[in-house]
C-alpha cells in the first residue's frame, strides 16, 4: 500500500475546517496530523509522507472538529501553561487567556517560601497544577463541586504525581459556602479562581455550548452569583498581604474591581486585559492591619 504526502492531506484539512468557520484552520489541522502521526506539531515536517490508515484517521478527526467538537477533546489534553491536563466531555476545558492570571498569580508568591495556594473552581485542576509544577514547595488546593469535574481533577493530580510531582489536595466543596476551608481561614498566600462566569442566555460558539457543561459557564443573570461568592470566601482565606485573582467575562471590566472594592479588607484593586485588550482577570490583596488591629 503506497504512502502519501502529509502536506497535501494538512491542506485539505485546512480547507474542510475554513469552510466550516473553525477559527484557526490551519492550526487545527498542523495539531491534529502531529496528533495523528504522534510526533510535536514542529516536526511535521520530519514525516512528509503518510500511510492510507493514518490519513483516513486524519480525515476522521477532520470530520469530527468540522462538526465543531473541541480541539482539545480530539487531543485529549488541554496545555495550561507549563501543564497538559487530560480533557473530556463533562468539563471545562482550560483556555490559553486563563495564562495571564497564572503568569500573576506565580509573580505575587516568587518571594515567598512553601506558599500556600487555593484553586476555587478547578474543574480539570489545571491552574491548581500549574502552581504545582511551578512552585513544587508550594502547599496547593483545588475546590471542585461538580462530581464529574472531580473526576477530572483527581485523574489529572493523580498522573501529575505519579510523575513527580507534588501533590495537590482535592476537595469537594462548593465555594458559596460560608465555611469553606475554614482551617485555612487568614492563612492564605494566593487565591486563584476561573469561575463560572457567562451571563446566563449569552452567544457563545459551538465548541463551548455543545461541549463544556453549563454549570461551568454560565454565573447566573449577570454571570455574577459564583464572583460573589468568591470575592467572600477568598477575603476569609487570604493572609495579611496574600493576593487574589479572578478571571470574569468581557463584560465584567467595571463590576468585579466594584465588588472587590466593596470589601473593606481588600486593597490594591486592579483589573487586567487579555492578549486581545479584553477585560480579562481582576486582583487584590490583603489590607495590612492598623496598628489597633483593625484592617
């Protein structure tokens, strides 16, 4: 059975994704052939030519993003900064955008010895991970309420140990209660939270709405309830100092930085973009107690 040129069956991949308005055709096809071939999209180029099952497989998985079902789900892993999170139907699948909050999160903890750290909303444990990875001192936990995300998040920490890494503490609890990690209560380095955030009713593409399960997305009428939440339990959590981050929708530019303001132990608010000039992640800290030791 003869072989093929890979270049050749990449371009009518590209052309198959173009035409049914996938965003970034070209690098969906490069990620799904180096998927197929098994080898770094960067050497694609080392494999010019392809047997017929290969490109038959190719050509399934073309079908298959065609029809709009996430890339990462075809990969199976979603990457979150210096981690690859096993992905799959019943969970949020990390975006590239939630890399800014982390880049923040690591610069506020750089300093500090064995941090401890909180992930609210972890989902697949992504962002828990990427502090692992990043900071092997650092003391991590993830929150998850939705059993299957829980699934999710303990496969993902269990294989990250089982390579050598640090473990993370799992916890199934839901962030809008009122005793949250109570024992952690004023102790808190950093909080990081990508939360539920969509206004309920609100366009999203096809990738996200047939896929990503709703309680993941949506935040209530104004996409606000769970950053309520949040924004409470995390100004119990955070230490004198510590440091949190939010991500919230676009539209959200002007209402997370007024809800944080609203706490009278948070200081330092800030709202910060995207790589697209989107309002993107909000931050404070900890106010620092008077010396009557009122904040």
């Amino acid at each position: 059975m003869g072989r093929e040129p890979l270049r050749l069956a990449i371009l009518e991949a590209e052309r198959v994704l173009a035409g049914a308005g996938v965003a970034s055709p070209r690098v969906d096809a490069e990620m799904l052939a180096a998927h197929v071939v098994g080898v770094d999209r960067g050497k694609l180029m080392m494999h010019p030519l392809v047997d017929a099952p290969a490109l038959e497989a190719l050509r399934t998985l073309v079908e298959r993003r065609a029809a709009r079902e996430p890339l990462q789900h075809l990969l199976g892993t979603a990457v979150l900064g210096p981690v690859q999170v096993a992905v799959g139907p019943g969970v949020f699948t990390p975006r590239p955008e939630t890399e800014l909050l982390l880049e923040w999160g690591l610069r506020e903890i750089a300093e500090i010895a064995a941090p401890l750290v909180v992930d609210l909303c972890t989902g697949t444990g992504a962002l828990a991970l990427a502090v692992a990875t990043s900071r092997p001192d650092a003391v991590v936990h993830a929150v998850e309420l939705d059993p299957t995300a829980l699934t999710w998040a303990n496969r993902n920490v269990a294989e990250h140990v089982a390579a050598g890494g640090t473990p993370v503490a799992v916890h199934a609890a839901d962030v809008r209660k009122p005793d949250l990690l109570v024992e952690l209560e004023t102790r808190v380095d950093l909080v990081l939270c990508n939360p539920p955030y969509v206004p309920d009713g609100a366009a999203l593409p096809p990738e996200v709405t047939g896929w990503d399960p709703p309680a993941a997305l949506y935040g209530g009428p104004d996409g606000l309830e769970i950053i309520r939440a949040v924004v409470s339990t995390s100004a119990a959590l955070l230490r004198t100092g510590g440091a949190l981050a939010i991500e919230h929708d676009d539209t959200h530019g002007e209402a997370v930085p007024a809800l944080l303001r609203r706490r009278r132990v948070l200081t330092d608010v800030e709202d910060h973009v995207d790589l697209a000039g989107r309002p993107r992640f909000a931050t404070a800290r900890r106010r620092p107690l008077h010396p009557a030791g009122r904040p």
